[in-house]
C-alpha cells in the first residue's frame, strides 16, 4: 500500500453511493471501476477502504491437496493474518464461482483482526455464516466447494483483476447495496469531497421530484433558476 | 401505442400469475414472451400496462459523455417525461447489465407520473431506493454505473428486443415475483379472462392436492369425474 | 436406487454443512459434487435424501404440445407420483433456466407425498409458491414458462447431470444456504460421520478465532497444542 | 432404430443443403432442427444418415479413472462396435468442448464398420487424423484431453440432446458446410422430395438473379410471371 | 447516409490493416470500434464502405412465418434492393448466431447491385456458397436456419449495434483477415491519411526488426535516430 | 526458469500429439493441463519449449494510453527482448479476446530472437500475418484492437493461469493442430518417453483398425494376442 488511506475520506465515502461514484469517475475518464458481478451477502451494509489484493491462479493437483493449508505461509492464510486494520481483502479468481474463495472461519478471523470487508469475483462458502458479521462481504455468490479444487493462492499485494476491473493495492473500495467500485488511489479525497457534494444536490433534486418537478433543467441542473432553487434550500438546511 | 389498454383487462391481469399467462400464450402458439434474466427488485409486487419502449444501442465516447444528459431532447430523460400514465418503461439494453439503464431519481420521477413500472434487461442503479418506492421495477441486477458508460439512447416506442422477447409499443407487460411476461397487445383481452378462469381451476387443484389427491387426471382435467367435482367446488364457492 | 439410505447417515448429514461435505469428498478425490448454480428458493432450510432422477431432453413442437400432459404415463407427472418418501427429485434440465421444470401444484403434491426436497439445474416456476411450502427446493431461479416449450421429460431413475454434476439415482443430496452437494451413494455413511466430527472440531476453532487466535497453527491443528486445546474443550463441552 | 431409413431419400438428402431442409421443416413448424455449435472438421463434405446415440453424463472420479477403457462393455467402445452400417454416430456431451468425444482411432474403426459420420456437441482428438478419413464429421472444435476427464459414457440409442437439439435414434442426420440438422424420422421421405424440388427452384433463382432480376416478386415467386419463366426454365433443362 | 464516403477515402482503406485503425482510433478516444465476432467467410478479401443498416428484433410466431418473405416490403428483402452501390450492409441480430441473417441468393443480389460487402453478428447461411462470391461477408459463422426463426427485419438505415459495437449509417466499414472496424464517419478522411502513414512506418519496422534490430526504441520510435533512419528508407524507398 | 529443459524432451515432444500426452498426464492425476480456447493460426506447426511467462492485468484509462508503449520498460516489450532462444511466450489475457495480446512486428521479433512460440488465451493482431511465420502461435482467435485497449502488461516469469490452466515458468508447453498442453516441468523426461512408447503402439493399433480389427481387446490391448502381435509388429518394424 503505497500511501495511507486518510480517514475522514474513507468516513465520507461510507456515506455516499457506488452510483455517485462511478458518475464522478466517468467524468474523469475511469469506465470501468465498478467489480462486475460482486453482490453484497447481506444488503444494507457499507464499505470503504484500501484495497489488500490476494491473487488465485488455477490450482494444480499435486500442489494443491488439502495439505495445502497446513503451510504456515500459504498466501490466503497470511493474508488474513497480515491485512493491516480498515483495509480490505480484495482477491482475483478470475470470476470463477464454481467455489469458494474463503469460508466463515477466516472471515471470522478478518473481523477480529479489524478488516474492512471482503471483495471477491469468485464464491463464498458458508455465506450464511459470514453475512452474519458484522463486517461485510461481496462476492459472485455463495458456493460450498474449497478453493483448493480450483484456486492456488499465489501472492499478495501485488496488482489484480477483479470482476473485471484492475485493482491496485492501495486503491479504496466503497460498497453499498449496488456493489463495489475501485477508486484509484490518488484520487479518492477529490472524489470523496465531489461525491459529497453531489448526493447533496441529489437530495434536494429527489424533493423536487418528489413534490413533482420535471427532470429537464432539473438533472442536470440546466434551468436557469434551478441554481437558485437549490442554494435557497441549501441555505435552509444548513441555518 | 396503438390502442387503449383495456382498464378491466389490466385490472385482471394484476390478479394472475405470470406462470398462467405463458402457458396460454403457449396454447395459442406464443413461446418466446418471458422477459428472460429480469428479477424484481423487491418480491410481492405486481405489475400490469402497456409497453412504453426506450432503446439504447452501444455508447459513443464522443456522443455519450457525462454532458449528454445536459440536451432536454435526451430520449431517456424524454421518455421519462413523456410516458403516459399506467405505462410501463421498458427497456432495451442489449442484456448489458454491467451499467445501469436508470436509477433513483427518474424512477420516482416515473412514479410521480403515474408510470406503471419499469422493465430492463440491464441494470438499475441504486436498485435500494428503486426497491422502496410503490412502482415495482425488473431487472437483471443492481449495477452502480452510469448507462453512458455503454449505452446511447437513441429512440423511443419502437419496437425493441428485452430480454430476448419481442415487445411492440403498447403489448401488455404483467410482472410478478416469477419475472415479466409480455403479451401482445390484441391477444390481452381473451388471456386475461382465460388466466382468471384457469386460476380458478388451479385453486381447486391445489386444494385436492394438498387433501391428498393424485395429479394423474386432476391436472390436467383428463379423469371422468374431475370436471365434475369442480363445478361442485365452484358452486359451493359462488354461493 | 440400489440401497436403502439410512435414517442415522441422513438425520446426521441434516445438520452438517456443504461446505464440509465436499471438503470431505475432496479428501477422497471429488472434485465435482456441487450442484453449480442450484439456489435455494427460500434461506434456513436444509435437505438430505437419496436422489430420484428426471431427465428432460429438448423438446420437440409436434410431441411437447400442451396435451402432452394428458398422458398419464408423462414422467414428471409419473415422477411426482412414484418417487419414495424421503427422497430428492432431481432434474437434469441441461442447466437451461429460460423455462420451468415444474410449478407449485406439482411441488405440493411432492410434498404431500413425503419427497425430502427438489433439484433441478433449471427453472422453478410460481416460484413463491414452493418457497412458502415446508419441503425446501434448489433451482437455477424462478421461470414462468412450462418446461414443455424447452424440455421433454424422458426418463426416470437413469444416471443424470444436473448442474455439471452426475447424480446416480440414490445418491444422498445435502442442501443448505449455500447450495446441494450430491455424494456418491456408498461414501454416505462414512463422510455423515466424519463431517460431524469435523463440524464439532470447526466450532471450537471459530470460538477461539472470535477470542483472537491466529489461524495458523490452528486450521488446520499443526500446532502441538491445538489438538490438545481441542481435547480440552470437547471434555468440558460433553462433561 | 425404429424404421430402416429409405436408401432413396439418404441420396437425395446428400444433394441438398442444410439450409434449404431447415426452411422445410420450418414450414412444418420445427424451429429447433439444427445442431448448435456442430462445425465440420473438413469442408465439402455431406452426410445423410440415421442417428445412433450416445450420452455422456459428467464423469465422476471413481468410475472414470483410465481403466474405464478396459471394460469391453464400456457404451462408447460398444457404439464404436454395433452402429449400424449407414448411420451416425450422434453424441450427447452437453455442449462441453473443454475435452474430447472420441478421437481418430475410434473414427477409423467407424469409417471401416461403415460409418456414416460423427456429430457431437463436444470436441474431437486428433482433430486432423480424423479430418483426413473419407468419413465426415461435426463437432464444436479439436480438443486434445481424452473424454474420460470430464464425460461417463452412460447408454446407446436412447433419445439424447445434441447441440440444444432433441435427437431420437432413427432421426436422418443431413450435413454439409453450414452444418447438421436433425430431421425426424417420419418426415425424411417427404422433406428429401420437396427439398429437391426447393433447390431446383433455387437455382433458377440464382441465375435470375446473377442476370439482374430483383429479388422482389422472384424469391418467393409472387409475381404473376416468375412461375411461368421457371416452367419455361425448367423445360429447357429437361429437355 | 448524411454524406457520401470519398473515393479516395475508401480506397486507401483498402490498403490498410484493421490493426492500424483501431489503434488511431483509439489514440482519438474510441475503445470500441471493432465488431466482435465477426469472422470472414474467406480470408484475403478487403472491405470498404459505407454502412446501410438492417435491424433485426426478435420474432414472433404471428408475424415471422415463412409468409413473410411475400410481402415485397420486407425489410430485409428492402435492403437488398435499396442498398446503395459500395454501400456495406451491416446487420444487427443482437450476436444470435443460431439462425442465418442471409443466404446466398441475397448476397448474390447484394454483389449484382454492387454493394461492397456484408457485415453481421449473426450467422450466414449457405456461407459457403456467399464465400465464393467476389463481395466479402463477414459473420459470427455458418449457420443454416432461416432468420425468420428467431430474427424479424424490422427497419433501414438507423443506428444499430453490431458486435457490441454502435454502427451510425455512414459510417465506414473496414475489413480484413482480422475482422471489421467501423470508422465514425466524421473522422474517415483524416484516420485513412494517418494510418496510409502508420503502415509506411511499420513496413520499415518490420525490415528493421527482420534484419535483427531490437524493439526498444523502435517501436514507437523513441531512440534518437530511429526516425532518421526511416527518413533515409523514405528516402530510398521513393527515389 | 528453474531448471533448463532437456533438448532431448522437447525433440521427442515435438513428435507426439497433444492428445498422447493428455492422456498420460490424467494417468498422472493431472485433469487440467489443455489450454482452453487456444487455437493455431496456422495448421501443421509443432511446438514444443518451456513457458515465459506475461501476465495482463485489466488496463486502466490513465495508465495504458498509447504512451505507454514508449517505456523501455513496459512489460510486453521487455517480454519480446529477454525470452530466452527455445522459450514459448506465454500470456494471460484472463480469456478476454477482445483486443490483441500481442501483433505481427512483435512475434517477428520473437522469431528473429529465436522464441520456440506464442500461446495466449487472447488475441491476436494482424494475425495472417503471424501465421505466415515458421515460428507457431496459438490464440484464442484474429483481434484487431490493441492490448492497451484492455489489458495492462504487470509482470514477467511469474505463475499464471491461460485458457484455465496454471502456467508456470518453465513447465513445457506442447502444441500441434488439436491445441496446446502444458507439462509441468517435473515430468517432462518421463512424460515424453512414454507418449513416444504409446504412439509406436496406436501406429500399430491403427494400422490393426484399417485392416479391420476390433476396438475391443486391442486398444486398450486387454486381448491376450494383443501385445504378442504389437511385439511382432514392432520386431518386423526394427528389423
């Protein structure tokens, strides 16, 4: 992990949207920051912190028998011992859902040791299990078999692909019911601050709508007076 | 829209199952009417309108950038505006589902005009607050996205695929937790007073079945006395 | 089915996992037991019982005609009436949701008979229906449509795939949250007492991983002092 | 085999074209006739035969090991040894390519037993031996891994899928470059004989149109003089 | 067609590889401008043109039988007759390859009337027959069904998607053993003129590296003398 | 690289077939060594050689400009000038075949550096005219695009998966017209040996097959007359 996250961006962030984001990335020219595929195990639940990567290549049956774990130093094992506190577990398996990535055990684990969250293109086993933490969980859905079937855990914290989307460590998560977006490292206080402000006009735009306002001149705001309208109920908030 | 929905007819068809519906779209010869990959946001809605269609094709980078939606004739921001009430917005978005084809705001926009519903074979975005509101929507998922990422709208009440069904302006869209089936417009009036009269058998089936009776010349009807003891049912219930 | 499943092995395997399970068979050289994309219609429930097989191949349009059902020899209407209490339909339906496989009147009367549950690697239509009953189902997703526009139902008791995996007729199939594992009929009483032991091992790993102990060492017991921990805390549990 | 086929109708079928017999059927409301996926391992080669099945169910460790060939009872070496002179080896491997079907040994075998051809959903090994033998056949790709890895070859001359196909032994099985379709058995007479017919007129049709005719009026014939010219066409080539 | 395609234009487009023009399109902005999918029925044939669209939405039982090709509005039968001369008739099936979009009786017509070539993500039937046409067709394969089966011509000459991609009429089709890129058409004069250049360039690389010179500094010529070195083979080469 | 590889091996498996040695490795417990997807350009090429491997990330817009290619550093370049002379590069494009891994000035700048070949579960480039080299290459198909479009070249020599299977630097990669095998290292020796061994003996399988023999007994020669006869065969053959 390259820098600090710093923590009153990942406190904003926990509050707005995926939806926000993405909008605020595209105008930057990101298009694909959003894992494809990655549902949340229980909704409801927000994430946002940097990215911890674990890389699966496809496993190999004379390296990856059920002894595999009895290594101290098998990656997927160090890597729920070593995630520094608020990061998240992010792992690339190759959007392969035939099984799992992790189970609830060492999501178990992941949560006393302070993790943010898991973020997986492939399964979860004993989904149940891990949507009951507190600490939450995306993935492709939940699957039963063991990773060593299909997976090899090969290294940690080095660039992945996952749903997708290119993954660097350090980058932040942010979760919500949609799913997860990447933000690329550098720019996630500028995007923080952005989205902040954006859900706030999106709030008042939502009362318009609500009370019956068209969207032409609304969203995007183009009408001359909508600037007005929405500072006078800025003002109104905030006094 | 070619024609007037018939009210009684959409009134009936709010009461039936989408199940029902394909089976006598099957009986007249229709198999491909089930908006294939569509799940509801939220389960125990119902839905039935005609078809107000919007069609995307794939973006542009110079034709689909975030300044788009800035043009009042923005056929989605248009469709929006301009779908009458009790239709139903549907949507083709090719089966992408990797963007979103609305979000929070237009959809409550479409309650407050008095929309009937959306469906879309791609995603919606902050599907959470789409799931709130009382106008149900299908999709094939939540996805945070902006559409522009990957859709350009081009037109609208045209005939359009969604989820590899043809829908024509004005066919009747009926959803229910199962998914949404589309019924082509001059066949709504005799389906729909069939699918009440085929549930009406398959009341009484269900509760010969659950007092123990077999299926073999219950379901269908093909043993002598069947028929009979329906109409035994049937009065008792009338009367 | 060629033996009898005993009621100990399948009360056993009630209350153990498929994450264990095929862990299990893992060890014994299966890699392929998990019912890929089989979802539970409704969460909580479990299922264990020998598997009684429907194979549908594609259908054809002057053979799958809705009459077709009027045959009272139509296997899956013969499957719903002849399958043994306790056991499992399981359906092979070439893992093709884009129909039903069977609807909610043929559930109830599965579950009137006594059948321990459904698989299939197709379509459930009327979906909400079984999920409301008692009997538990597995499925790729709701599907409104008859299963007769895709599939013609061959034959009954044969050797099937169902979602990648072979099922032989009296395999015991588990289900849970995360999906239905098939075990191959003669390890079943071995791997319903190995995954208890397993399980009750695992629940005194999770309690000293939410006390804060590394998994190392621990899952797996390479430590020297964990196989003794672990004896410890089964005494004090049976004492 | 339920009927012998006609030799009469097999050599008119090997002079028309798949597309032409897939319209036919059309006509007589079959729309699911042609073997998704099936390409010819060598091109300008045409087949016409009934079909004699294979199915392959996934395989499963235990059952699947090597040795499984040793068995002279195993189905897919019995195939090898007991299709009748004339037909087509049609097997069932549920679309996966990942491995082979058979190779060019047993396609020798086949040839020298005479064999019509191969058609398969999955892949072939020694994909250029087999190309090289007078015997033609279809397949989804060259595939190298032998079948044992992911098929159990389970039984012969029950009725299978193929390529999403329904195929019931005794089907005719017509191929050319395009591809295979399966035509049911009862209608091979009648669709050979009006096939001929169809490409008689299809090649008038072609030289109207490389001398200039408009499409319109021509294919299909409704202006008033088109019959009239084919007539007069038709004359001159018999004569 | 908003304007015509200049001659010079498309025959220097002939003369270069899609290769080139996706990378200066992509130096412009544009990620997705290569149909994916469609393969050419015959290697070594050039393509370029402008875009006449044909869209295809699914079909429906009542509209789609054979009768339809009688009617002399026939979209597609339109296209065929209308297309201008060195015009390209790009098809949109929504990448369904399971029916033909065309045959080789149209394609037949389409080469008479002098249109440079056809473009689909659909497949083609009779493909071996349109192969041997002078005019080159490119496809997502063979595919003998007729499109009635699952395509209803719809409209002309409107944005389409094509492999994923969006095709404006007018826009400029270009085809090689590679594929087919479509050029926005604002941008055709200056992107032929660029990559007639690029391919200059790459010729002398491609002898460069022949004769054993590293890529570094090369390709792109960032070394300090690579550009006087392509300078003096201008120079030899025109002299 | 970990050990070099025995020139000896890679003559012998230059002479044996893809499928042999599937086989022998699935005799060895190993299930998963047939690069998925992978085709040859060029039919009638062998290849054998130890990987080199590339691994691509999904690439990001401010990352992968054209630009990039102007650092002596980026990976793909560096790949292309220090593979070893008999080295085979290979590249995981996580089987995305949308754009190109790599085009025809690069893979003349392996074969001038004495690469033994390219295999990629990507694209390629300016693929005819890859194919018109003496050195080989497999793909998963023509793609005009540049890699930049969607792949970010990470890192060299490390382990990989391609078309589903783990790579890992130095294991053998063999190809011939059905694809290609990776052997792990380990057992190449042994590996070669036998698949030269079993192909002697199906050159006298098959030449008993032309000749008429059964399947049974002789392949695999469970017979008792089958290996006296394969050892006369062989006696004749060396005499």
């Amino acid at each position: 992990m390259n820098q600090a996250a710093d923590p009153g961006t990942l406190a904003l962030l926990k509050t707005v949207s995926t939806a926000t984001l993405t909008t605020l990335l595209y105008k930057r020219g990101f298009r694909n920051v959003f894992i494809q595929g990655a549902r949340p195990l229980r909704t409801g639940q927000r994430l946002a912190g940097p990215a911890y990567t674990l890389r699966y290549i496809p496993s190999r049956e004379d390296l990856d028998g059920v002894d595999a774990f009895r290594d101290p130093r098998h990656p997927q094992r160090v890597a729920v011992e070593e995630i520094p506190p608020g990061a998240v577990l992010v792992m690339d398996c190759r959007g392969d859902a035939s099984v799992a990535s992790a189970g609830s055990i060492l999501a178990t684990r992941l949560q006393v040791r302070g993790a943010a969250g898991i973020v997986t293109d492939g399964g979860l086993r004993d989904a149940a299990g891990i949507a009951r933490l507190d600490m939450p969980a995306w993935c492709s859905g939940p699957s039963a078999p063991t990773n060593l079937i299909r997976h090899h855990a090969l290294d940690l914290n080095n660039p992945i692909g996952c749903g997708g989307v290119p993954v660097y460590p350090g980058d932040i998560m942010v979760g919500d019911d949609d799913g997860v977006v990447c933000i690329p490292a550098h720019l996630a206080d500028e995007v923080a601050r952005d989205a902040v402000e954006q859900e706030r006009f999106e709030a008042f735009v939502l009362e318009e709508v609500e009370r019956g306002a068209t969207i032409i001149g609304l969203y995007p705001p183009t009408a001359p007076d909508t600037r007005a309208r929405y500072k006078a109920w800025l003002a109104q908030r905030t006094s």
